[in-house]
C-alpha cells in the first residue's frame, strides 16, 4: 500500500500519546511482533498518490478554523490483509467524522488517485502499532498488549508526508 501511495495527511500526537503509543511499540518489539514502521505515531485522514501545492494551500487555510478533537485510542484490533496490520483504533465519534469530511471536502478534486479506504465511509480511524507482521506475529503482539490502556492523544501536528522521500511538510 504504502509504495503505490505518495502523500498522507495524518496527524501527530502530543508528547504523552507520543510516548505511551512508543512504549506500546517496545513491548511488540521485544515479543517478536514489531513489524514495519514508516512513520512516527500518527492517525492517518487521507492518502494520495499526489496532493499538489494548490490542494495544500487550501487544506492549510481550512485547518486554521477548525478545532480539533482529542482522539481516544483504545481498540486493539488488525487489519488482516496483504500488509497485515496490528493497530490501535480510535474512538469515533461526530466530531472526529466532522474534521476528516472537512478534510475530504477541501481535498476533493484536487488530489491525484485518492487511497479508498481513507475516504468517508470507508475510514477507519487507527494508529499503527505494527505493519507487515505474519499471522503468528499479529497473535503474538495482540497477547503482548492486551488489555491495552486507552490513550487521549491530543494533536500536536497535522501534516502531509511523503512515503517516497521521507520528506514532512507540517500544515498546522
């Protein structure tokens, strides 16, 4: 998923929801089931193959008037697919839907091939814990974690980086 994918527009925690989603990777990390990760603890809006400067200028001016809510993570659960992943799901609720439809709203027709799972109605919000994991690693890194601690993680930082160069640009 990620190589065909080039922009993202996830958000990033404040420093506690940073650390406690980190201490989360550790423990999968010492049971075996660490899996891939590309990126620091974050929720993910949207995915793009191309999200040009017009389309970021216009969801950077957006930002500026929205709040943003906490978000609660608290459901351990996988993503069984080709990419195998142990994540963490957010609570959602209305104001959570309202900023990833904002989101939506500015970035529609404005991107290049957007990714379908992250479009309303199909999005479900999650902070990757572990990517790529086999079927014994996802067993594994779920007994390793559960029961999970919810986590209120504030966010710090919403922007868009690039899964081919590495390169993050903040937004707000």
């Amino acid at each position: 998923m990620m190589c065909r994918v080039a922009h993202v527009v996830a958000v990033y925690f404040d420093d506690g929801a940073d650390r406690a989603v980190r201490a989360l990777w550790r423990r999968l990390d010492q049971a075996g089931a660490g899996g891939e990760r590309v990126m620091p603890p974050h929720v993910t809006f949207a995915m793009a193959k191309s999200i040009p400067r017009a389309a970021r200028d216009a969801l950077r001016h957006e930002l500026r008037t929205l709040a943003i809510p906490n978000l609660w993570l608290s459901n351990l659960g996988t993503f069984p697919n080709t990419n195998n992943v142990l994540m963490l799901g957010a609570i959602v609720d209305a104001e959570l839907l309202a900023v990833h439809s904002a989101v939506h709203d500015v970035l529609a027709g404005r991107v290049q091939s957007p990714h379908a799972y992250y479009l309303p109605g199909s999005w479900v919000p999650h902070c990757t814990l572990a990517m790529g994991v086999t079927h014994p690693q996802m067993v594994d890194g779920f007994a390793a974690l559960h029961p999970v601690d919810r986590i209120e993680a504030g966010v710090d930082q919403v922007v868009i980086y690039d899964t081919q160069s590495g390169d993050t640009e903040t937004i707000r």
